[in-house]
C-alpha cells in the first residue's frame, strides 16, 4: 500500500472510531447555524467542546470552483490525478468538502463532516468549521451548517488533566537512574530526555491515538533521503520510518508522528518511546524524546557531501510542550507537571551535529486508571 494511503487510512482512524453515534440522545446544549461562503476557508464557531460531547452536523447548500465541470455538495468533488497535486488541509477527503477542526489550530486535525456527521468529542478544544480548499481557492456559493451539541453520556467517564506541582516518586533520585540523552548505535549523544509518561502500555497506545498521532515503525536499514526531497508528498514524509537512538541499552520501542496542520513536506512532530526498566509507585514508566523536524541537513558523522539527515527545531520545549497539549486533552492523562532534574541538559548537540537548547525541564504525564 502506497505511504499516501497509508496515512489517511492513519489520519482518519481517530476519527472514525469516535464517529458511531452513543444512543440514545441526551440533553441538549446547544444549537447554531453558520454559513460559509465559497471564498472562506475555516470559521471560528465560538464553540468550546469538552470530551464526551456528542456533535450533530447538517449541511446544506453548493460550490462551484471556476475550474470545476459541475456544483459541489459538503461531500466535496472526486479528486482525480490531476487534482491529487493540490495539498488540501485534509487531504484524504475531496476538494470543496465541508470540514472541521477541535483544537488550536496548531494541533488539532481536520475532519470530515460532509452532508451530515455525528460523533463524539474525543478532546477539549474550540470548534471551527471549514472548506478543504486552498488558501488561493475561491468558489461561488454558501454552505449552511446546522450544529447541535448534546451533553456527555452519564453512564461515560473522560478525565480533565491537572496541573500539579509534583508527582510521588517523580524526584532526582529516579533521574540518576535514567540516561539524560539517547544515543546512536556507535554511542554518540543525541536528542535530549525530555517527557516521560506513567501507566500501562494499553493507556499509553490509546492516548497517542485518540491524540491523532501515527505509529511510525523503527527503520531496520538507513534511510535514503536524497532522492526523495524534491518529489515526497507530506503523506509520505509522516509515515516515513525513524532512525534507530538507543536507551536503556536498546532501540526504541515506539516511535509516534504527527503531522502538521499546515501541510509542508518534510516537517513533521516525532518522538521515540522507550519503556524502562524502571517503575514508579508500581507503575510502568515510559521514557521519551520528542523533536521537531523542520527538513533537512548535512550528517555530520559522514564525509560524505552527500549524506542527509533530518534537521530538528533546536528549541525542542515547543516540542515537548506539543506532546503536552495533544496528550492532555483527550480525557486519558489525569495529571501534568514539569520536573528540574539535578545538572540539566540546557544546550547540547545531536549525535548528526544539530544543535538544540532547552530550560532543561522534563513533562511528566500520569495516565488516567483504566475503567
């Protein structure tokens, strides 16, 4: 299956698996409708969601694109080959579509709505609405959306995370038993420590998907980059695999991408997950580096002019801060706080050469208990 395919059929899992509707209906919050003009592209409902509501769309009403050969409905136009070459904000539903977002727009996903939709809000965030189209698109017409909001099952339980100052066990003497950097296969330092994450492996799969991230399976050979950065679709680059660090004497575990709202190749959100052999009040600890690539550069541990290698955002607490915000707001983290650990990593250099700086405090996330 082609790395494109692959990832809608990632892209959207979170999604449809959150679309089956919670009968029967509870109370109802709230009703809005919105119109939305062919030249728009997203629209700021002025709607706060919170976990566990229930969303009903209808929509109604026609496009039509100048270079288009008939109207479109909220379902959006067929996308050809041709028309494949047009990066869209979510690019596994047509062009013209009826869309939505829950979240900071730096984060959040977009989702089809189409005709009509009903789902469950998986995580916290303000609701826009939208047309998957491109920022130059301009189409005669107007949707008009119909919006109900009904109250979260009784019978459902989503937790809102806490910001605490502390978490039992989470102190320097956990930290002098953890490595502070990952390191490549010949040992060479690399990406920082910067999150880790307290509950079992089945709590910690469904956070990252209910969170919109994509597992991302460790690369067994090098991988060849050279002759795909001109061409390589953003579909492709998200699903490509990760390098191989090593932790705990080991690969990686799990390696979790997420893409980027502004669709660019080559930038991605990534992390590498390690489960350690350590515990804390009884409970599995992960272990985690997070870093944001932003293209590509030069490796250099190789002479060679030709050798790539993926470029990081050295200020990686935005991206330990994005692990945060995608993480804390699906109902299944109950507790948040940041630790200073003894001697701190402030600024170092990847085992490729990339620098990166950071105030040296590592994300503790505590899982919600299962139920």
């Amino acid at each position: 299956m082609p790395a494109a395919t692959l990832l809608c059929a990632y892209a959207n899992q979170s999604a449809q698996s959150i679309s089956t509707p919670a009968p029967p209906l509870t109370k109802l919050l709230l009703t809005q409708e919105i119109q939305l003009t062919g030249d728009q592209l997203w629209v700021d409902t002025t709607i706060d969601l919170h976990p566990g509501q229930r969303l009903i769309f209808s929509a109604t009403g026609s496009l039509r694109y100048p270079d288009a050969k008939s109207d479109n409905s909220p379902a959006g136009l067929p996308r050809n080959f041709k028309d494949l070459l047009r990066i869209l904000p979510d690019n596994d539903v047509g062009r013209g579509a009826l869309i939505a977002r829950i979240g900071d727009s730096n984060i959040a996903d977009p989702f089809l709505v189409g005709a009509k939709r009903d789902l469950l809000v998986p995580a916290a965030g303000r609701l826009s609405i939208g047309i998957n189209q491109t920022f130059d698109d301009t189409a005669d017409g107007t949707y008009t959306v119909e919006i109900a909001i009904y109250a979260p099952d009784p019978t459902s339980t989503f937790v809102t995370a806490r910001s605490v100052p502390a978490i039992p066990g989470i102190d320097n003497s956990l930290f002098a038993r953890i490595p502070r950097r990952v390191s490549d296969k010949s040992g060479a330092p690399g990406d920082m420590v910067n999150f880790l994450i307290l509950g079992p492996q089945s709590a910690m799969e469904k956070a990252f998907k209910s969170a919109g991230w994509v597992r991302v399976d460790a690369d067994v050979k090098d991988t060849l980059l050279t002759g795909i950065m001109a061409s390589m679709s953003k579909e492709s680059y998200l699903t490509m695999p990760m390098s191989q660090l090593y932790l705990f004497g080991r690969i990686q575990d799990y390696g979790w991408a997420h893409a980027e709202p502004i669709q660019v190749v080559a930038s991605r959100h990534h992390l590498r997950l390690w489960k350690s052999p350590l515990t804390v009040n009884g409970q599995t600890l992960w272990v985690g580096a997070a870093t944001h690539d932003v293209g590509f550069a030069h490796d250099d541990r190789s002479k060679d002019l030709t050798a790539i290698t993926h470029k990081i955002d050295p200020a990686i607490d935005q991206e330990r801060d994005y692990v945060e915000k995608t993480l804390a707001a699906t109902g299944q983290v109950s507790e948040v706080t940041h630790f200073l650990p003894d001697n701190p990593v402030l600024s170092a250099k990847t085992a490729t050469g990339g620098s990166f700086h950071s105030n040296g405090q590592v994300l503790i996330l505590q899982l919600a208990p299962p139920h």
